[in-house]
C-alpha cells in the first residue's frame, strides 16, 4: 500500500503557518508549516508508504509519525494499492470574467429604453444572471420604473429578480405591484427582517466582519477565485446617476454609463481590470496569511477606499503570529 495525499486536498502556506483544505467537503485545517514538508515529500515521491517516510523523517519519527496517523485519521491523506493513480483537482482560475449581480439604483428618472440598451448588452457579453434593484427614494414613480424594469428584466433573460433593502422600509405595500416578477429581498445585515415580505422571501447577506475564521471555506470556486483570479468581485452597480461601480457597497468609481457603449469601454478600462483581477496574494497582510485561498472576506473591506491593495479594515486574524484576536488586527510587525 502507499500513502497518497486525498485528491480533492490542496493546502496554502502562510508565514507562520499552513492551511490544509478539502475542496469537496469544504473544511479547512490550520497545520504547523513543519505538516506540509511531510505532506510535499508525499507529494513529489509517488510510491512512498508509511515506513519510507518514517525513515525519511527518521530524525523526527516521532513527531512525523503523530501527523501521519492525524492526516489518515482525517482522510487529508489515504492509502491506497500501488497500482491506483490520482490526478488532484485543478485549481487553476478560468480566465473569463462574469458578472453575476447586476445592481442598478432606481430613481423617478430611470428610464426603461437607457435599462434595456444596457441590460442587453450585459447579457450578450458578461452572462449576468441575477437583477438586483435598491430605490434612491421612496416615490411612486421609481417603484412603477422598477415594476417596467423587471418585467423587462425577466424577458431579457435575468434569472432572478430582487430588491435591495434599505434599513428602514416604510411602507412594504409599495412592494405589491412588483411582486410577480420579484425572486427575493436582499437585506443588510444587523437588520431586523422577516423571513418573507408579502410572500416574498428575505435573504440577509452574512455580516463581512472576520470573526475567528468562522467564514473560511475552501471549495473549488473560492480557491480559484482568491488565488489569481477575480475576487470574488462578479458584480457591477449602476447609481441612478449612470456612474458605475463594482457593488452598492464599494463606491470606488468606474466610470460612467450613459449607454451600453460607455459600459463597454468602462468595463475594459484599465481601472476595471485592475479591480476584477484584485487577490489575496497582491495585499501584504493576506499575501502572507495561509488562510489566502479560502478567505470570502469582501475587497470592499479594505482601509483605504482607494487603493485596492490596502489591508483589510475587519480581519482578526495575525498572520505573523498565527492567532486569530478578539478585535481587528490592522497592521502587523512583519518587515515585508
Ligand atoms: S482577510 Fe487576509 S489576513 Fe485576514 S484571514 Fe483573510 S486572507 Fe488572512
């Protein structure tokens, strides 16, 4: 028999520690740096059992034997007869880029023909799937805009269909007439919603701030995504000025969209690119944090608005010291 490392297990080494992850059960596991040299060896060396690599690690068998039994225990490594051959899982990232959410802010003065030029083009290109509306104010005619707006949405081939909430709705009648073509609410967190709204149901999003790794995964999507790829960031919001920006969240400006020509040259600008191509391994904190490829914490929070690569402004975690805090960690001590 030899010891295999489990297909669908990556793992991320950090400054002080490593990060083990199983991309189809979704768990991670923080190890000692010293876990992944075993690991590696496995890795390079195809045929090697249990006694090969104690008597390679001869000096520290005891300590290598400990790991051993822990990753067989934990199914991070398998043993399996000679002849069978693994390919691991690809994490390499796609190079397309698509927007998912398509967020636009509606006032009295949107107008239907300036959504469809722009939703069109949307479809045609980016594969967006989902339409998500917040309201500039609480008139009568912006909820009559967003009705029209759906029912285009909806023809035009957006799966689904939801609002934004605002944290105070005043009067959720108003949502009656829309409410045919409306798939969800999205509501922000610390919010006190129900489950549904005239029957229809309530998402709330997960509060962002990082508390003790609770928000870590490690499936296929996230690692692709933080390691080279896009994010996270699949979503563009349109303001009921036609500025553009990657969420309602994250006001860092694009552009303008008086059409869908504008959009285009907004979404390939330079400017763009750079914010769809933001990862982990680009900011100094996270660049040296193992738990990189399985972190969902959001670009939006970050401590400088303006620069992309500034370090998180909620993360606990001190990746100098391998410790998750109570409280924000804003700097560490690390000469980078
Ligand atoms: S935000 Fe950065 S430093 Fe914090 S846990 Fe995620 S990758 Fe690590």
């Amino acid at each position: 028999m030899k010891i295999i490392i489990n297909p669908a297990v990556t793992w991320c080494k950090g400054y002080k520690k490593a990060l083990l992850m199983h991309l189809h059960d979704e768990k991670v596991q923080s190890v000692p740096l010293s876990v992944i040299e075993v690991i590696e060896y496995i890795a390079t060396c195809k045929k090697t059992n249990y006694q090969d690599i104690l008597i390679r690690f001869s000096a520290h068998a005891d300590v290598v034997k400990s790991y051993l039994d822990f990753l067989r225990h934990n199914k991070w490594l398998l043993e399996v007869p000679s002849f069978v051959a693994y390919q691991p899982i690809s994490i390499e990232p796609s190079p397309v880029l698509k927007i998912r959410n398509f967020y636009i802010e509606i006032s009295e003065n949107t107008r239907l023909d300036w959504f469809e030029n722009i939703a069109k083009w949307l479809r045609k290109h980016r594969a967006t799937h989902s339409l998500i509306v917040s309201f500039a104010n609480d008139s009568k005619q912006a909820y009559e805009n967003a009705s029209d707006i759906f029912n285009s949405a909806k023809r035009h081939g957006f799966n689904q269909c939801g609002i934004l909430l605002p944290k105070h709705l005043k009067n959720e009648n108003v949502y009656f007439g829309i409410r045919h073509n409306l798939d969800f609410f999205l509501a922000q967190p610390n919010s006190d919603y129900k489950t549904e709204i005239n029957g229809v149901e309530v998402i709330t999003l997960p509060n962002d701030i990082v508390h003790k790794g609770s928000h870590l995964q490690s499936n296929l999507y996230s690692c692709r995504h933080n390691k080279l790829g896009t994010y996270r960031a699949d979503n563009i919001f349109i303001n009921k000025n036609k500025y553009v920006y990657p969420h309602p969240f994250d006001l860092y400006l694009f552009g303008k969209a008086e059409n869908s020509l504008d959009l285009s040259n907004v979404i390939n600008s330079p400017k763009t690119k750079s914010y769809f191509s933001m990862s982990k391994d680009k900011i100094d904190k996270c660049r040296i944090c193992e738990y990189r490829l399985s972190c969902t914490n959001s670009l939006w929070n970050r401590q400088d608005k303006d620069i992309l690569s500034s370090a998180p402004n909620n993360c606990t975690y001190d990746p100098t010291e391998g410790v998750w805090h109570d409280t924000t960690v804003t700097s560490t001590t690390c000469k980078l």
